[in-house]
C-alpha cells in the first residue's frame, strides 16, 4: 500500500474525531466531555478529590499536621480514659479529638498526610463537589471530613502473595 | 440589486445596497463562526463546544458580540491613538469592498464592471495596510513585530493568489466575475454540457495555489505566524479590547467567508447551476427565480469552501516563519506560473 502522506492523514484524523462526537451516543459515539451541571462527572475511582477522615483511627499524634507543607491541618486533642480491653484491667489513656480541621483553601492535595498516617485515619475519596462562595468556608471540621468517609472506595485487593495487613 | 434598482429613487438603491452589503458580510461571518469555529472544532475535539445559550450553542454568537461591546475601549498610552483606532476600520472596509464585486445572481449584484478580478486583488491588499497600521502604531514589541510579519507573509501570498487567479482569467478572456460565471454554467466539456464547464476541472492546480493562498492571507493556522501566541503573544491584535477587537475578528472571518465566495465564483461556478440542466440557453433566458436561488446556492459553495479552509486550520500545527516565505516564493510562485503558461498554450491550441 502506497504511504499516505502525513497531512492527509491529519486532515483524517481530526475528520473522524469529528464523525465520533456527533454520531449518537446509543451507537457509541459522543463527545469525551461531560456537560457537568447538568450530568455529574464520574471521576476515576482513585481520583484525588478530597481528604476524608476516619475519627476513630485517629491517635493526635499529629504526623500528618507535622508533615503537611502547607500547614493546612489543625488538630486539637485531650487525654481521655477508655474502658480496659479485658476485664479487671485498668482503663487505657487514649488521645480524645477536639479538633481536626483540613483549610482546603491552602491544602494543594499533595497527600503527604495520607502517606504519612500510621493508623490508616486519613483517606483519598473522588467527592470533588466542595467548593464554597467565600473562602473562609473552605475549613472543612472533622464531622465533615468524616461524612467523606462514605465516599471513599474500598481498598483496592491485595496482590497474590501479599502479607496481609494486620490490625485496622 | 439592479433588479429591484430599476424603479427605485438613488436613495433607496442605497440603502439597499448598505443593508444588502451588511448582510453579505456579517452573514458568512456568524455562520463559519457558528458552524465551524464553535461547533466543527469543538467536535474535532471530541468536546460538544457551547451548549447552554439558545438550543446547541446557536445563541452563543451574540452573547459573545455582548460581551465584546460591554468592555472599555483601551489605548495603550504610547500609541499612536488615532492610527491605533482607524486600524481595525481599514481592516473591515476592504472586506466591504470585496464583497461589493461578488455577484449573487443574474440581476442580484451590487456592481458589476469588467475589471472585476482586477479590484478584487486590489482591493483585498488594504487589509494588510489596516494590519501594518495596527502592529506599527500599538507601541508595542509584539504588535510590531507580529504587523512585520503579517506584511511580510500577505505580500508574499498576494502574488501567487493573482497568479493563479490569471489562468482563470485567461480561460474565461474576461475579468468581469459575472460573465466568468456564466460562461462556467454556460460552457461544455468536449460536447458534453451536463456538467457545464467549471474552471475548477481544467484550473485544478489554479485552484489549490488559489485556496493555500488565500489560507494564508486569512492568516488561518498553517499560517498563522503574525498572531502566533506562543512567540508574539496575539500579533499586531495584542492592544485591542473591546468592540475594536470585535471588528478585528469579524473582519477575520468575514473575510474567510468572502474569499471563499468568490473562489466559488472563479471555480465553483458561483451563483448558478450547470444552464443545461434548466434548458437555459443564453444569460436572458435565466428564470427570475435564480435571483433568489442563486446567493442560496452561492452560499451553499461558500460554505462547503470556508468549510474546508476552517479543517485545515484545525488540522495542522503552525509553519515556521522562513519555512512560510520559501514556500511561497520557491514553490507557489513556480507552479502558479507554468500554471499560467500551460493555460496560455491550451487556450490557444483549442
């Protein structure tokens, strides 16, 4: 076959892009866009929408506030005495959360945090519907970090052969 | 327009043309910019383009021409302000003029005098006069240098656009575009009549040197280095705001729509159909209806012509400056000259 030159094979390229975004979305065309008012967008499961929080991980030993570059988590807490794990025992000291505030304004979603937890308390969820009028809106409270719980997918299946993770 | 000119007071023939004129321009404008820059690209870029003002986008024109209007008019405080204001005129007006030769139909035309060619190529050289005037009097490194630039490359584009718009002429033996219309309807190849005789079979190569030509004069994308952003920001438009950057890119594309028009007319065969398929034997004996017909079917080319230069454009990456000026002297130049003679010849063998 003879070789089709470059500029004709560009002229069909854009051509059948084309034919694809109007050819009905039944038939498997349409365009790659989403119009997204009006249809949500499905971002990739493992997108990296927004920080969720899950409470009762959290120990307040402050790792991630240490290691955020931006200095956008604030964490308040205060010993606490939990019930002993066997009866008879004395009750554990436990570190109780007051406050654990993500200023999403100033996070850049670097996800050092994530990396860094060691109780596995902080999450990437794809929830990417957060945005307010007034910047100051954008400190996002732990009750609220923690509704973002329910958004985040299940851990992805470990590969054949793995050591299995103990404790969570 | 002398159809209705016949019975009617100077006046009124005016406003008819003015009227007549603004529509012929503004027309072609918001329907490539509709058609194709909204909607054709977007679709090449698997995106759906404007969708929420008016149903598909259709509406989206006018809010764009709104917003245009409602900014402030800014001078850049070195300029050359009365230069700098004119610019976009000048610009605007030669697109005017073109349209002014173009004929729509038998009788539906604003003028029509035998050196229509001839103006037409004339005239269409003012715009490069409203580009230098902008890039020269902005006070601004980019505007001066994307002016240079686009003097350079519309001078340089002008010479094998009338090259090869001679073979036309040397086949039609007229620069009148009307007559150059009816003789393509009116005409036969070898005894066969069923086709007519557009000029675009026996002026093939005229016509491709014609259409990069004019692709480059548009300064559309292959050869879009005086408003190329990556290097001079937006060219000689850089200053403009507001409505006079408005008229700047109605101008564009009223442009592309009027060179599209009339290359429809020297090759398509412009406002009419092959004359045999109506029984038509002579220019008089054309039926009235081809006065409406005619800038229906006109239009028609125009679009599938601008259709093709608006492809291109979003085809193809941008040529490098000397890249552009080789290609027009040591190739387009060449070719639209044997072009010339190979017609020449021909004409006189047969």
């Amino acid at each position: 076959m003879p070789k089709v030159p470059g500029m004709i094979k560009g002229l069909g390229v854009t051509a059948r892009t084309m034919a694809e975004t109007i050819k009905p979305k039944k038939l498997g065309g349409g365009a790659h866009t989403v119009q997204y008012p009006h249809e949500k967008e499905s971002p990739p499961i493992r997108a990296r929408g927004v920080i969720a929080l899950r409470e009762d991980n959290c120990t307040a030993c402050m790792l991630c506030a240490r290691s955020c570059p931006d200095w956008c988590i604030f964490i308040e807490a205060h010993k606490d005495l939990a019930p002993p794990r066997r009866a008879g025992g004395a009750p554990r000291k436990v570190n109780k959360l007051d406050r654990f505030d993500i200023d999403y304004a100033l996070c850049m979603y670097c996800g050092i945090c994530v990396e860094v937890c060691p109780f596995d308390a902080l999450f990437w969820s794809p929830e990417y519907e957060y945005s307010e009028p007034k910047i100051a809106d954008l400190l996002h409270d732990k009750t609220k970090l923690g509704e973002w719980m329910e958004t985040v997918p299940e851990a992805p299946a470990l590969e054949a052969g793995a050591e299995k993770k103990k404790g969570k | 327009m002398s159809l209705l000119a016949a019975d009617l007071p100077y006046w009124a023939q005016s406003l008819l043309r003015v009227l007549g004129g603004t529509v012929a321009v503004l027309l072609p404008a918001g329907t490539i910019v509709y058609l194709f820059l909204f909607k054709m690209m977007s679709f090449m870029q698997s995106r759906l383009g404007p969708m929420e003002a008016g149903p598909y986008g259709s509406l989206q024109l006018f809010a764009e021409v709104g917003k245009w209007l409602q900014k402030e008019d800014i001078a850049p405080e070195n300029a050359d302000t009365r230069v700098f204001r004119m610019a976009p005129l000048v610009v605007l007006v030669s697109t005017f003029l073109l349209v002014a030769v173009v004929p729509f139909g038998p009788d539906a035309y604003f003028t029509d005098f035998d050196a229509g060619v001839f103006y037409m190529l004339a005239v269409s050289s003012i715009s490069t006069l409203g580009i230098l005037m902008a890039g020269w009097s902005s006070a601004n490194k980019y505007s001066l240098l994307g002016g240079l630039r686009a003097a350079g490359q519309l001078i340089a584009y002008e010479l094998p656009m009338v090259l090869s718009v001679i073979g036309v002429v040397i086949q039609a033996g007229t620069m009148n575009l009307q007559s150059i219309v009816i003789q393509q309807n009116d005409g036969e190849i070898f005894g066969f009549d069923g086709l007519g005789n557009p000029f675009l079979l026996t002026q093939f190569v005229g016509f491709l040197v014609f259409m990069i030509s004019v692709q480059a004069e548009l300064t559309q994308t292959p050869f879009d280095m005086p408003i190329a952003e990556s290097e001079l920001v937006s060219g000689y438009m850089t200053e403009y705001s507001g409505f006079r950057f408005l008229i700047f890119f109605i101008a564009e594309f009223a442009t592309a729509g009027v060179f599209s028009l009339i290359a429809s007319v020297l090759f398509l065969g412009g406002w009419g159909l092959p004359f045999s398929w109506f029984g038509w034997e002579s220019v008089d004996g054309i039926d009235n209806w081809m006065n409406v017909g005619g800038p229906l079917i006109l239009v028609t080319k125009m679009v599938v012509l601008s259709g093709i230069i608006m492809w291109v454009r979003f085809s193809f990456p941008r040529m490098r400056e000397d890249q552009l000026q080789r290609f027009a002297w040591k190739v387009l130049v060449p070719i639209s000259l044997v072009n010339i003679m190979i017609t020449a010849i021909l004409k006189v063998v047969f």
